[in-house]
C-alpha cells in the first residue's frame, strides 16, 4: 500500500450514494464506504449561493487507485461539479491498516 486515502463525496440523494459505494465496492477501488445524512450544504453554484440536503459518502482507499477511483465517480456522478477531496490518512492503526490492504484489488 502507498498512502491510505479517505475519499469523500455528496450527492442529493441517499440511493445514489448507495449506488457509487457499490460500483466503487465492488471494482475493489475503495475497502469500505459510509453514507450519512441528510446534511446542509451551503455553497456557491453559478453565481449564487445555494443551500441543500445531501448525503456524505465517505471511503477508504489507497493513493495508487486514486485516478481510476477519481475517473470512476466523475463517470457515474450526477452532479455536473461532483467534489471528489482525497485526504492523505496519516496515523491508521496497523491492524486496520492490514484489513485495507487485504481488501483492495484482491
């Protein structure tokens, strides 16, 4: 494993979140997923600011499947900006560490 990653992202609604975790899940690019919300959201969108419920999706993963990780959400995404944020997870016990590893690209 290079570097551990936590991923996130938001969409309107929880099934699409489902729906990413799954696709991402299931081409071994991220290890696990977790979906909260209803959060509020409030940003800037084509000149104005808008506020909205969306759901959180949050995933683990490596640095080494990052592009096909980042190429695989802006393919399946509905929103035109999606947020793809990579963050670089810099204290990560061994053991879950271990378990990340095992279950990436098996």
């Amino acid at each position: 494993m290079s570097v551990p990653l936590v991923i996130t992202t938001a969409f309107e609604g929880r099934v699409d979140a489902e729906t990413m975790a799954t696709a991402l899940l299931e081409k071994r690019l991220i290890a696990c997923a977790q979906i909260t919300g209803p959060v509020s959201s409030s940003y800037w969108w084509q000149g104005k600011v808008v506020s909205s419920a969306e759901y959180l999706l949050v995933m683990k993963s490596d640095e080494s499947l990052y592009n096909e990780l980042e190429q695989l959400i802006r393919e399946l995404h509905p929103y035109e900006t999606p947020e793809i944020i990579g963050t670089v997870i810099t204290h990560l016990s061994a053991d879950y560490r271990q378990w990340l590893e095992e279950e990436l690209r098996k």
